[in-house]
C-alpha cells in the first residue's frame, strides 16, 4: 500500500513537472509565433530557450552579424520570452530614435545590481528619465564646461610629462594604462574635487574601487540569459547585487558619494565641480517642463549618487577609449600625426588649450568622429516600446526591445566606403558628424549628456600631447587591430602596444 502511495505521488509529481514545462513552452513558444506574425524575418531557435544557446555559443555580435547578412536590416531573434528586434535601416532607426521617440524613450529591462544604480539618467524610465534629464542638462552647458579647464589642463600636463619619461626610457607602452589614469584624474578632480593622482598613486583606495568599477561580473551573460528566459529573476539578482559591476564596488561608491554629499550640505563651501552643480541643479518652470513640476524638482540623495557613479563609468570609458584609439591611429598613420600638430600650431599656437580656442581644431574634430566610428566606445544600444507601434511597414508591439548594432552600422560599407580604412575626411562635412549613421553618442533626445565634454576633454589632452611626444609602433604593436566581440564596450582582444617619442 505504501509503495503504491509512493509511486501515485511520483506520478502526481511528474505530471504536474511535464504540465508547468507544457505551459513554459507554450508560452515562451508564443512569443516566436507572434514575431512571425508580425513579419519579421530571423531564425526560429529552441523550444523555451529561444536563441540563447546560439548567442552563448557564439557571442551577441556576432550571431547578430551573421543574421543581418541572411535577414536584412530588419529582423527578429527571440531571446526566453523577449523579442528582439534589431534594426539597421537609417530610415527606421531616425523614427525610433527622433520622430516616434516618445515611444521609445526607454532601454528596456535592466538588472541594476544595486538598489541605488537604478536611478541614474541611463537607467532611468518614462517621466522619471525626462525628469532627471531635465535637471542635469544645465550642468553640461557651455559656461558650466568652462569652468573644468584649468583641472583637465593639470592633468593633461602630467599625462604628457609621464608620456615623456616613457620616452625617454625608450619603454613599449599599454596606452590605456596611462590615458585610464589620466581620465581618472579628471573625473576625480571635475566631478568630486579631489585630487588622487591616479597616474602615480595606484594604491588609492579611491583609484582601486574605480579600476573595480570597469571589469565586468563574468557570469553577466548567463544571468542576463537565465532573466531573459524567466523575467521575475531579475528582481532576485538586482536583490543580490548580480548586475554588471560589481556590488563590492558600487557600495564603496555609494557610501563615498553619500558622505561627500551630507559633509556638503552640512558645511555648504564654493565648489565648482559636478558634485556641487548636480546638488544646487533645479527643475526649471518653464513650458517645456510644466507636466513635471508637481513632482521634486531637485535630485534626490540616490540620483545624486547614481548620477556621480555613472559620470564616473560614462566619462572614464568613452575618454580613455578614444584616446587609447586615437594615440593608436596616429601612431600607424604618422601623416595624419603631423597634420593634426600642424593644425595646433597654425591655430593655436603656443596658447595653453581652453573650450575657446579647441573649437578651432576641425581636424582633429575629423580624426576623433573617425576614430569613433571606427571603434566605438558602446558596440550596440536598445530601445523598449512603450505600447504597440507601426512603422514603415514594421510591427514593433509593446515590450519588443528594439536592438541597434552600432559597430555594425558603423562598418557597413554602404554607409562607410571601405570602412577598415581610417579616413578623417569622412567627417569633413559636419553634418556626417550628426547622422543617424553615426551612433557612437546614440542620437536623439536620449543622446550622451557628456559628448562636449568628453571632446573637450580629448581635445585639450590631444594638444598637450602632441606638443610633446609622438606616438610610433613598434615590434609588438598588432597590425591590423583585432578588436575583442563581447556586447557592451568596444575593446582590443590584446592590449594595444605603442612606443613613444620626446618631441624635444
């Protein structure tokens, strides 16, 4: 009698598994019906799982390339129960990203790995986006961006000072080492006012959480994939500080940055750096606003804080990354070397680098949008709709997440001729430097905050640079760069090897 209670409640137990499993892959089946009926074209993958298993098999970037040349420009892949659909098409891509953007103001569902990290301006949803956005604009104007000359200007002139020891040492160099620390610098100094010398001070409790900050949670792509497949995941692993970075890291500069924003408001001083502008920043009464002003105009305390951790990852990557290419190009370019050092010296002269006189460099404008587009700093981005869409022809139902593959954009050869040839006057006409082709800021309302500072800041380092040392290969440096084709940051699959030499 007892073993056939067992083997009845064996029975029970197997029926109820094989019926949730039924009911898994009905649904999960359901979302890939309904990418079909909406037209869209791309491969079927497995039951349940969707495409997973290809793209960890074969990476994001490239099972995306490798469907584009079979689907076209616009096609679907089902990732668990999300529909992806990526879309190349510029036509397309200037509804989703201008026209139609207030249905797709959102990057879809995230795992923020920290409570506070959903609150920063990337992060950020609906009215709370336009919100934040509305309030941190300010902070990047003109006058406000003058105000960051004098500290990028120190940090400039002891890049290129340890730029010239290396130099004079005749040593081969990783230049995102050096170009890492300087950028660091300026963060450090810009954002919070403090000054690590990361350039020298390695140690720095500081300069050790922030080099944290930029390697990546191994195990991302499979809890992105385990989330995907079951989307009530997400909230355990945001709840167990699972997300990108790690949550070690993030807390250190959750409690660093709180500190620094209580001590303010408790000893209110004059400062003039991001922390301060970001504290004293008000939501403007102003008709373009009015359907925000019932809610808090000012940043809270976690906005703050999440905002001044994002400026930290946003204005570290996309900086030292361009300079890490630029020094890179010019050193495999040497023509392209002398004419930009010829433009500084017919411009500027000997004058020290400020926003003024920089504006004047149009071709080192040319060269930096040519380096970005060839590596740019974010490889793809993602849009969400917010409700059911038609667009030229295309379904986009609510949910869908829009997939743009930027670096694929970027070399595609009908946008970019010959598009591994690194040519500057591709850019010669400024509007190629304000298409939707070109997609290394993203584009639209939703486009990067920092984009003038970060050429600013490129800029001023440049000059002081090029003044100084000039970049050469050398035995070890890889001709031509293979580049790594892991989704997020663009990145050399070996460290980049240059030499340089003293100008003097």
């Amino acid at each position: 009698m007892e073993e056939h209670d067992a083997l009845g409640g064996w029975g029970i137990t197997v029926a109820l598994g094989s019926g949730v499993l039924a009911l898994i892959y009905i649904y999960n089946s359901w979302w890939f019906r309904r990418m079909r009926k909406e037209g869209l074209p791309g491969p079927r993958g497995l039951p349940i799982l969707g495409s997973i298993p290809h793209v960890i098999r074969n990476g994001i970037m490239e099972s995306e390339d490798g469907w584009m040349k079979q689907y076209g420009d616009v096609f679907g892949w089902v990732s668990g129960q999300q529909v992806n659909v990526v879309v190349k098409d510029p036509a397309l891509l200037k509804e989703v990203l201008v026209k139609d953007f207030s249905h797709f103001t959102d990057r879809g569902p995230n795992i923020s790995g920290h409570p506070v990290m959903s609150k920063h301006v990337f992060a950020a949803e609906g009215k709370a986006w336009k919100r934040i956005r509305a309030i941190l604009s300010p902070t990047f104007s003109t006058g406000k961006m003058k105000l960051m000359n004098e500290d990028i200007n120190r940090c400039s002139k002891m890049l290129a000072a340890k730029l010239k020891e290396a130099a004079n040492a005749k040593k081969v160099i990783d230049p995102k080492e050096y170009f890492g620390a300087f950028t660091m610098d300026v963060i450090s100094a810009t954002a919070f006012s403090l000054d690590v010398d990361s350039q020298t001070n390695k140690d720095d409790p500081f300069v050790k959480n922030a080099r944290g900050l930029f390697v990546p949670r191994k195990s991302f792509l499979y809890i992105i994939s385990l989330a995907t497949l079951f989307p009530p995941l997400r909230h355990l692993f945001s709840w167990l500080q699972m997300g990108f970075f790690s949550g070690n890291v993030v807390d250190f500069f959750v409690r660093t940055v709180n500190m620094m924003v209580q001590d303010r408001r408790q000893n209110p001083n004059i400062r003039r750096d991001f922390l301060q502008l970001m504290m004293n920043a008000e939501l403007e009464n102003t008709a373009e606003n009015s359907d925000l002003i019932s809610v808090n105009k000012k940043l809270s305390t976690d906005e703050i804080i999440a905002s001044s951790v994002l400026f930290f990852v946003a204005g570290y990557e996309t900086t030292a990354s361009l300079l890490q290419y630029s020094a890179y190009e010019l050193a495999v370019n040497p023509d392209i070397h002398e004419r930009m050092l010829q433009e500084i010296q017919d411009t500027i002269g000997d004058e020290e680098p400020v926003y003024e006189n920089i504006r004047q460099l149009t071709y080192m404008d040319q060269v930096l949008y040519e380096v970005l587009r060839k590596y740019p700093p974010v490889n793809r981005l993602t849009r969400s709709a917010s409700e059911d869409r038609v667009i030229d022809g295309v379904t986009l139902r609510k949910g869908f997440r829009v997939v743009i593959p930027i670096y694929n954009i970027h070399h595609d050869p009908r946008f970019y001729p010959e598009p591994e040839v690194f040519n500057p006057e591709r850019f010669a006409d400024r509007s190629a430097q304000n298409s939707v082709q070109f997609l290394s800021f993203g584009f639209g309302p939703r486009i990067c905050l920092g984009l003038r500072l970060a050429m600013m800041e490129t800029k001023i380092a440049m000059v002081h640079l090029l003044r100084n040392v000039k970049f050469i290969t050398c035995t070890e440096t890889q001709i031509p760069l293979e580049l790594s084709k892991r989704p997020g940051l663009t990145q050399p699959k070996k460290t980049i090897s240059l030499m340089v030499e003293s100008r003097n």
